[in-house]
C-alpha cells in the first residue's frame, strides 16, 4: 500500500511538471527544444531522458500513459545539446564566416565562425581546434529561414539571412550573394528533413484517443495532467506547434498581428477576459477575427477552449458558461483539422454525459449539430449574430421581393441563399413555375446575384460592414428575391404574383436604359406605370420622380447633342485662330502669370457649362414630364392589371425581350481586333451581341451553335461557336458565367422531363471552360459544374 501511494505521488508530481514544463518556470538552456518523433523508441517514448506513469488498465489491456520527466527537464519535451568543444563536432556540412547581428545598446556586426551540421547551427570564436563555441540553435522541423533580399543589400551593403529558432533568432551576412543562397539552401534542407514536432497536448489528445473507449484511463490521464485543464493563470506557450519566426515570412501579415506563436498566447489571454468582460461580443468577434486571419490559429483556439471547459471550478455560472458561448461561435464558424475534430467531439460527449440536462449540455448539443453542418466562413459573424448563437437562436432575415414587399425568415448561421429562395417560393405559391428564381444582394447604385451555396450569414454580416464604411445613399443594402432565368414568358398568369415580379423586372431594365425603345414608347411605359402605381389621374396624387420613370440617359443624351452644336466664336478668338503659333513666351514671371490666367479662366468656363446642362436637364426633364402626365390623363379607366398588361405587351416588342445585359468591350477576332463597347444579351435559347440602344441583334448565337464557353483570364470571357472565337472584356464574369450555367441546368431538367427531345447535357471534366459536343442529331448542351 506505501508503494502504491509514492507511485500515486509520482505520477501526479510528473503531470504537475508537463505544466510547469511548458507554461511558465523559467528556462534554463538555450538548446532545449520539443521532442521529435524520431527521438522516441518504439512505444514512444524516450529511452533516458523522459520518465513515464502508467495506469494499470486500459481498453483494448495495453498499458496507458500520462507524459512526464525527470526533474532536470522542467520545460518542455527536450533533447540537451551535449556540450563538445571543436574537435569533437558531428558530421559537418557547412563552415565558414559569417557576420551576425549582436543586440545591445546598439546594433553591431561582428565575426564568427559558423558550422551547419546536422541538428544545429553553432558558431564559434574561431575555426581552430579547441575554440570555444559561443551559442547553438538547435534545428527542428519548426525553424524558419528567410533568403536574402536586395532590399537590405542596398541599405547595408551585405547579403542577409535570418535563421529562427525556438529561443534564438540569427540574423547573418555574408558580402557574396552565392554564399549567402548556399547557407540558406544548406539549413532549409536540414529543416526539411526532421520529423513533425509533437508538444505535450498532442501527445495527451492522441492518448485519450487511444484509450476513449475506458473511461478509467481517460481520467486517469486529465487527473494527471493539469496542462488538458481549466487554469486561471496566464499560458507561456502555445498548445500546438508553431513555426519560429515573425509573422511577416510565416503568414499574411497586415493587421498588426505579431508571430503566430505570440498570438497564440494572446488570445488565451482574450479567452480568460471573458469571464470578466460586461460586453463579451467584442471579444468574441476580436477572436473570430483573429482566426479567420489566421488559419493556423483555429485548432489552437479549439484545444484552449476543450482546456477552459475541463473541470471548471464553477461551471454552472454566466462567467464560465462563455467559454461554452465562444465555442458556440467558433463551431458556427470555422471547422477544427480532423484530429482536434475527433478530440472535441469526445469531448462534447464526455461533457453531455457528466451533466446530462445543463446548460453545458445544452451548449454541447448545439455545437455537435453546429459541427455537422459548419462551412468555413468568409466573414465574422455579426454582433446580432453573436447574440443569437450565444443564446442558440436564430435570426430574423428580411427579403425583399417586386411590389415593393417583403417578407421575414428565420435563418441559422449555415443557411444558404439556395434554401431561402425554396422557401420563397413555397411562401408565394411559385413551387410549379417553369423559370428560375434567385437573391440578389441590392442598393441604390448597385445589384448582384447571389451564389446558390452562399451563406446569408455572411451576406447580412457584409452588409453590416458596409454600412459602417458608406455614405448614406448608398449604405442601404437589402436582399431581393427576383426572377433569374425567364424561360417561358407566355405560360405566367396574369392574376399571378409571378407576372408582377416581370413586370416589375421590366420595369427596372427600362429606367436603367436597357430596353431599346423609341422615345414615344418610352413616354407610354412611363404612363402606363404611373396608372398601375397612382390609379386614375389627380392633382392631388403625389407623383413619383422622373428617373423612377423614364431612363436618365435619354435626357443626358438629348442635352448634350444639343449643347455640342458649334458655336459662333467672338472677335477676340477668331483672329487668335489665325496667329502663327511659333512664338513662345519666355518662362518666368510673366509666363506664370499668363498661365494661372488660362487655367482660372478655363476653370470657370466649366463651372459655367456645368451650370448651362444642369440647367438644360432641368427643361428637358420638364418638357418630358408634361408629355407624361398627358399621356397619363388618357388612361383613365384603366386597372392595374390592365395598365401591366399594356406595358409588357409595349415592351414584348423587342426580340430580346426577357433577356439579361451585360456591357461588354467586344473584341471581333482572336488577334485582338477592338470594336466599340456592345451588350452581351443571354437569353433561355441564345447569346446576343446588340449595339447599345439598338433594338435588333448584330448577331445571335443559339446554345446549339456554341461549342465552348469560359472564362479566358482576370476579366476576358470567351464563347467558341463553330470555328469562331468571341472575346469579350468584362467586369462581369462570374455573373455572365453563373446565369449561362442557370440556363443550361434548365435545359437539363427540362430534358429531364421529356419537355425539350432535341437537347441532349453531358458533363464536361475540363475545369475553367465549359465545353459542348456536337452529335449528328441533337445539340450537346454541358450540365454545369456547379449549381446557382
């Protein structure tokens, strides 16, 4: 029984040093570094230097085991150095001068001699045999090297590289740009070939893992090992391996943060200010940020959380449950690596069944379904959204959709665009309809179609971001729910909400200019368009503005022709048209003079045409209005439903009717061969190119026609049909690309249905074009790779 009882004292005496190992005694030796999986025999363990406790039963009858040391090693898993003078170095690989950086009252260069061997850099006062060996940076699969650069040759006149280690960092130079490569080369290919670093935690998570099926061991182990616990104090060392070095050449730096290993410190210091905080949604979002930032960060935060959740002192209390809220958030945002997955999932387990029917349990219930489902996220949460999860509730989302209506969903944090436009559709009736409908994301100035796999989540926080950052005009972002893809204009009722939102669609391509009409029918759309919104003509109704009615461009258009006319020019300036333009004037004063002169007096005749067209816009507005409010007057009698009717029947007229327009710079040949800038119009059966306010096509391409499509570069789109190659420049990519997959992911259902026998999709495997084969009797259409 004594024995038993000093055996019990050992064990927990060594699972007290892990922590004291790593987080926060004082260290002793500038060699010490984690353990390699390489140092450890077979079992894993070491053969001297690390002492382990085993429990006496485990699952599967093997041994299990908590890691611990021998006192001389207090700091982490560690190899000491031996120290040998000179004549008793290893295999060299490297020698020679160098100068390193010396820190003190100031920074200096000084010169030793450096040896690169197989484990470490060491340098030394001399390259004579007994000299004496001045410091050594151990090498691991965790150091860093950073190559020269000319930036610091031109600021010192010598070749720099940087060396980081666990503790030391070496800033050498060499006046040889080869010599300086060949270090560096040198001690990359040594870092390269050492085993992956383990620190302690992944050595105790592995543990658990092996042993999760005993529940005995597994608190044997967390008995043991204070460092998988809940502690107050302060962490010295990150739980997972880190590279050495700043963050500059290790990750996208450019927020300010530091190293990731010191980052990696400092957010366990934001995690343990929560239980504090009044507010905590700052530090929540402060840590999401942090690790959307940076990548590495996420299974570190993970295993931080696993620890502050592990046998707190008080877990019922609203300080300790925000650890558990954070959780929440970080299980809604990013996914952990596949290990931490499975340690957190045992976790969870672990927790669901110590306090069944807790707050903790409740906690951890959610986070298991949240783990489920979780993508990684483009954005952080937004402070509502935080609210919510640290509640596990979700969200109110409005979408707009033609009317002007809206309507109120409630969505969670995986929620797509996908899922809110099927329910859309279930809660206006539009289940059977044969076009496709979509979200866009909407202002002002500006409109977007959003992507099927995009998460609301992340649109509704972009939105929040937005608003902080733009002026109020354009500030006011909302979600619409709008038709996509009109396939088949003729079968929508006119008693259905389906035919407003054309309607309405319509509408807006007409204000926007992008419905080629005559100027007499343009007056008779904004007629019909005030009756179906205002009714029966009145003085007393209010009328809406005239760019909510009638294209702003045709205006601008008129004035301006008509400003541009030539102008009889006076005296002064016709005789100067006929002065010899060979004399200068001498620079200097005078010049200068003359100078400021010209350009005041250019300034103020701008100002001066500006005033003349605002003013013009002003009569020109007027006059157009006039005509529509006559107009109006005549439509009295008319219903809404026949003022709509009208107004589709008017704009029917133009072949590309229901068609999407994109403005394009078309290129007429594969040579580059320039034209003017035309609209790209695609429809349910073709491509169009139409010059811009002319209603016929300058040509039609059907889907039958087109053997590829894709895009070609940054902001070049390429459609191949026949032997012919059309490029078009373009800002609008991703949208052309995305509505010509819509279409043919329609074509393929309605080939599914038995709707269209003369087309035939198959997929393609090529990545970046779409590529449609040809076959003698039907067209080969491509099912697209990805849905909208």
């Amino acid at each position: 029984m004594p024995l038993q009882g000093v055996c019990w004292f050992l064990c927990c005496r060594q699972g007290f040093s892990l922590l004291g190992r790593d987080y926060g005694e004082k260290e002793e030796e500038a060699s010490f570094e984690l353990r390699n999986k390489e140092d450890l025999t077979p079992n894993g363990r070491s053969p001297a230097e690390v002492t382990v406790s085993q429990p006496t039963r485990t699952a599967n009858g093997t041994n299990g085991h908590t890691v611990s040391e021998m006192n001389e090693e207090m700091k982490s898993l560690v190899i000491e150095k031996s120290k040998m003078g000179l004549e008793e170095e290893p295999e060299v690989l490297v020698k020679g001068w160098l100068l390193r950086e010396v820190r003190g009252n100031w920074i200096k260069q000084r010169r030793y001699w450096f040896i690169l061997s197989q484990d470490s850099l060491d340098y030394y006062t001399g390259p004579e045999k007994g000299a004496r060996r001045l410091g050594t940076l151990v090498l691991t699969n965790l150091c860093s090297v950073i190559w020269p650069d000319k930036q610091t040759y031109k600021e010192t006149g010598h070749w720099s590289i940087t060396v980081y280690g666990r503790r030391h960092c070496y800033r050498l130079y060499t006046k040889h740009f080869n010599e300086a490569v060949h270090w560096a080369c040198a001690i990359q290919k040594i870092i390269d070939t050492k085993a992956p670093v383990e620190t302690p935690t992944q050595l105790l998570i592995r543990d658990i893992e092996e042993n999760k099926f005993n529940p005995e061991a597994v608190e044997h182990i967390y008995q043991h090992n204070p460092i998988l616990k809940y502690t107050q104090g302060p962490l010295y060392a990150p739980l997972l391996p880190f590279p050495y070095g700043s963050l500059e050449h290790t990750y996208h730096s450019g927020k300010g943060y530091g190293s990731v290993r010191e980052e990696a410190v400092k957010l366990f210091n934001c995690l343990q200010q929560l239980e504090s905080a009044w507010e905590p949604v700052p530090i929540i979002q402060g840590v999401l940020q942090t690790c959307l930032d940076l990548r590495p960060l996420r299974d570190e935060v993970y295993c931080q959380l696993v620890k502050q959740t592990s046998y707190t002192p008080a877990p019922y209390t609203a300080a300790h449950l925000r650890y558990w809220q954070l959780l929440t958030c970080m299980s809604c945002t990013f996914l952990p690596g596949p290990t931490v997955l499975k340690y957190l999932r045992f976790h969870l387990k672990r927790i669901q069944s110590q306090s069944p029917e807790s707050e903790m349990d409740n906690y951890a219930s959610f986070i298991s379904e949240a783990l489920e489902k979780t993508k990684c996220r483009e954005c952080v949460p937004s402070w509502e959204e935080i609210q919510m999860l640290m509640s596990r509730q979700e969200m109110l989302c409005t979408v707009h959709y033609p009317g002007p209506l809206s309507c109120q969903l409630y969505i969670s944090s995986h929620t797509t665009a996908n899922e809110v436009v099927r329910r859309m559709q279930e809660k206006l009736g539009l289940q059977e309809s044969k076009n496709t409908f979509a979200l866009y994301e909407q202002n002002a100035l500006w409109e977007q179609p959003v992507t099927g796999s995009a998460l609301i989540a992340d649109i509704l926080t972009r939105f929040e971001n937005l608003s902080t950052k733009e002026s109020e005009s354009e500030s006011h972002w909302k979600l619409c729910f709008k038709l996509y893809c009109l396939l088949d204009a003729d079968s929508i009722s006119v008693d259905s909400i389906e035919y407003i939102f054309l309607f309405e669609q319509c509408h807006e391509m007409v204000v926007r200019g992008q419905l080629p009409a005559c100027e007499e029918d343009l007056h008779a759309l904004a007629s019909l368009r005030l009756q179906c919104l205002m009714g029966d003509f009145s003085t007393h109704a209010p009328c809406p503005p005239l760019d909510e009615l009638f294209p702003g461009h045709v205006l601008e258009s008129r004035v301006l022709m008509s400003l541009s006319a030539p102008q009889t020019l006076p005296p002064c300036q016709v005789a100067a048209q006929g002065c010899p333009t060979t004399q200068r004037f001498h620079t200097g004063l005078l010049a200068g003079a003359l100078w400021s002169h010209t350009a005041t007096a250019a300034h103020k005749q701008k100002v001066e045409q500006d005033m003349r067209l605002r003013s013009r816009l002003k009569e020109e507005g007027a006059t157009v209005m006039v005509s529509i409010l006559e107009r109006w007057k005549g439509l009295a009698g008319y219903s809404r439903r026949d003022s709509m009717a009208a107004y589709l029947t008017i704009a029917r007229q133009w072949s590309g009717f229901g068609c999407t327009l994109y403005e394009v710079d078309f290129y007429i040949s594969s040579t580059g061969s320039f034209s003017q800038k035309l609209w790209l119009g695609v429809a349910a059966t073709s491509v169009s190119l139409y010059r811009q306010g002319e209603a016929e096509a300058l040509e039609s391409f059907p889907y039958g026609q087109i053997c590829s499509y894709g895009v070609s570069d940054s902001n070049t789109f390429k459609i191949t049909a026949g032997d012919r190659d059309l490029l078009f420049e373009t800002t609008k990519l991703t949208e052309i690309m995305q509505l010509m997959n819509a279409y043919f992911s329609a074509i393929h259902r309605q080939r599914g249905k038995g709707e269209d026998a003369d087309i035939t999709i198959t997929e393609s495997t090529e990545v970046g074009f779409h590529h449609l084969a040809l076959t003698h009797t039907p067209t080969l259409l491509e099912l697209p790779s990805h849905p909208v």
